[in-house]
C-alpha cells in the first residue's frame, strides 16, 4: 500500500448537540489530497461515548460500513487486527469518506477526499463451460460424523448441493485425507446424502493413505502409477477449463500436478486450485495449517512453491482463513439470518456450526465463485493475499447466501 500525504485542513461538522457528541480526534489511513492502493488501513480514533462509527465512502464506487465497537476501522478487525479495506475491489478515481461518530442523536463527522489508484490490468475472467458455469473439481477429506475428520465437509457439501445448478461439477472427491477413517462408510454417507444434487462423487483413491504424496522426484510411484482419482484428475486438468477446489490435505492435486511437471509441463498452466485455509492469516494463524497443511505438509509446501516459480507455473489461489471468518461472523458484522430450517438439505447443513452458523467455510473456495468472481485475486499461493479480500467479498453477500439456502433446501 503506498499513500501519499498532501496537507489539508480536516472539515468537523458537529450536530445541534455537540456537547453530547462523540468527538472523532484523527482519521488515519488516507489522507486529502493523497492517493491510496492496494489494501490500506483506515481507522476513526474517537474521543467520549459512542454508540456507533459509520463510514461512508462516494465517489467511482460506494460502500457503507458501522462499526459499534472501538477500534473502529473501516471494513472491521479481527481480535482488535484490522482487517484492511482492498482498494482493488474498486473503480480506480476521486473519492470522498465520510466518517460519523454517533451518541444517541448527537453526532460528529469528518470527511476526506482522495484518490484511489491501483493502476489494474485487465483481469483473467474465471473459465466456465459453455453455459457460463464454473467446471469444478472438489478434492473434499469428508468422513462420516465424528469418523475422524471435521464435520464441516458435510456442510460444505450441502451448500454446494443447494448450488449444483451454478456448476459444471466434474467430480467430488471424498474420503481425500491421510487420516485413517472408514473409507467405504464415508463414500456411502455422501453419496446417500447429496447424490440426488451431485452425481460424480466417487472415493478418493488415496483414502486414508498415511504416507500422503511423499516429493516430486523421480522415485515417487505414483508417477509411474498414479492412483485411479489422480490420474482421473490429470486427464481432466488437461482437457482444460477446470478449477479445483481444495477442502483438506493436498495429496492428490499434488500428485497431478507433480505427474504433469515430469510428463507434461506445458500443461502446467492449466492447473488452477482455490483452497481454503492451507496458509495462515490473521486472527487465523495455524488452526487451518496444522490440519490442511499438517495432514500432508509435503504436499501443501509442494503446490505452493509450484505457485511462484518462474517458468511453468500453476494458479494457486490461497483463501487462507476467509471462509472461517465468514462462517464466525455472518450472522453479526455481516448482518444476515443464518438460520436454516432442519428439513431436507438443512438437516445436513445444521450438523455442525460455529457461533451458531452452519460451518460452510470451505465453501468460500466455490461461493466467491458465484458472488462476484475471482478475477483480480492473487494466484500465487501467497499467504495472506486474499483474506480480507475474501472475507468482504463473502460478507457483502451473506444476507443473499443464506436466503438462497432456505429456497434450496430440496
């Protein structure tokens, strides 16, 4: 982020009844008269009681935030860290933020005029088939309740089961996991739950593999033999046109992409993976990588550092935390109903929650699909890049998630 401070006089506007009114002492983050870009940082410090902090941004694009506890930052805080305002997910071009400090009916405001200027190329659109559906491929570590892997595989796939109509799903994968569950009950729980929705789920053929994807060397069996869900996947990364979306331990898409690098490099550009919570962020630090990671960390450190090369590198979007926080936060700053009535659909949706919310945070990896696209979201694997981004993005919509639940239960 770069910022760029220019003097000027801030304008305060007290209401009738200033005495009463908060008082907002500095406004930090951008500046009049500056330019700001990327992902900056805008806090209202207040002085005295306040029931709420609101600001409004105008200009290009608009937005309106409240925050009703301290610190109050634009776009909120996780645990008191700012989440960060991305100024990518606007219009480049003049705008005017607004900041209301409220006490009951007094209130204090101030504004600043800047530029946001981020200087964006052109975005890859996300591919789709001909009917303009994304084409999926879901790598899910699902078991059956309590058979060993967290639950919130069987939410996920509920809530893409109430959005099969928005996908070409290629394949979903269970059972995708180096802990040792029962394979064949996690196969018969999913497809007798969610079959009727998604017909290509099959078994993982690295089902309770403890010794994961080992390295990409030449002595990797699995280059001369790939397992039967792995080679599946290669034929199809090839074909192009697919994205694939990592719910759990790596193993598989790792050995694909590992088979491609020593067979078939130039296809290497095909491979486009969005995956939840294989890195770190903020608030969010290891919980998500001890387990995703952890489960098969050769695997995860594997795709990542494919993600950076220089020469035939693949797309590795990193959603980090995003859909956790999502999940933590949809029915409170998000501002939507997350009830889900427990019939049909719902009674899957509700078999595990967080703050009372159906835990449907690996579906962050497909619902940003549907709301609003990932076009100008980073694709090298780099932690952190895409959290605050993700999480906005899936907060803005979360009123519309949750009704489109509850019309989809059937």
């Amino acid at each position: 982020m770069l910022v760029l401070a220019a003097a000027a006089a801030w304008g305060t506007a007290p209401s009738a009844s200033a005495a009463a009114a908060p008082t907002i002492t500095a406004v930090t983050g951008a500046t009049d008269g500056g330019t700001v870009r990327g992902v900056t940082v805008v806090q209202a410090k207040v002085r005295g009681a306040t029931d709420a902090v609101t600001f409004t941004l105008s200009g290009p694009s608009s937005d309106v935030w409240t925050e009703r506890a301290a610190p109050y930052f634009f776009h909120g805080d996780h645990n008191g860290a700012a989440t960060g305002w991305d100024t990518n997910r606007i219009a480049d071009g003049r705008y005017t933020l607004t900041v209301r400090a409220a006490k009951g009916s007094a209130a204090t405001t101030r504004t600043v005029t800047f530029t946001v200027d981020n200087g964006s190329a052109t975005p890859t659109p996300d591919p789709t088939d001909a009917a303009g559906r994304p084409s999926v491929w879901v790598l899910s570590d699902m078991s059956i309740p309590g058979g060993g892997t967290d639950r919130d595989d069987i939410v996920t796939l509920a809530t893409l089961s109430a959005y099969a109509d928005k996908f070409a799903v290629e394949r979903v994968v269970v059972g995708a996991t180096t802990v040792g569950i029962n394979c064949a009950k996690a196969l018969d729980y999913a497809r007798t739950s969610f079959g009727a929705h998604l017909p290509g789920i099959t078994l993982a053929s690295t089902c309770a593999d403890g010794d994961g994807f080992t390295t990409c060397t030449a002595a990797n069996p699995w280059l001369r033999q790939p397992p039967a869900t792995v080679e599946a996947l290669v034929a199809s990364i090839r074909a192009g046109g697919l994205t694939v979306l990592n719910w759990g331990p790596m193993s598989e898409i790792a050995g694909a992409v590992c088979w491609l690098e020593h067979h078939a490099p130039a296809d290497l550009a095909k491979v486009r993976i969005i995956s939840h919570w294989t890195d770190p962020s903020p608030g969010y630090p290891s919980r998500g990588q001890a387990y995703n990671c952890a489960k098969d960390q050769s695997a995860c450190d594997y795709l990542h550092q494919a993600a950076r090369r220089a020469a035939n590198r693949i797309s590795l979007v990193e959603l980090g935390g995003s859909g956790q926080r999502f999940v933590d936060e949809a029915d409170d700053r998000c501002a939507a109903d997350t009830s889900v009535p427990n019939n049909g659909l719902g009674a899957l949706l509700n078999v595990t929650k967080d703050t009372g919310t159906p835990d449907m945070s690996d579906g962050a990896t497909f619902l940003l699909l549907v709301t609003g696209g990932l076009e100008s979201y980073v694709d090298d694997g780099t932690d952190d890049a895409n959290f605050t981004k993700g999480f906005q993005q899936l907060c803005v919509a979360a009123p519309a998630i949750f009704d489109h639940l509850r019309t989809h239960l059937n």
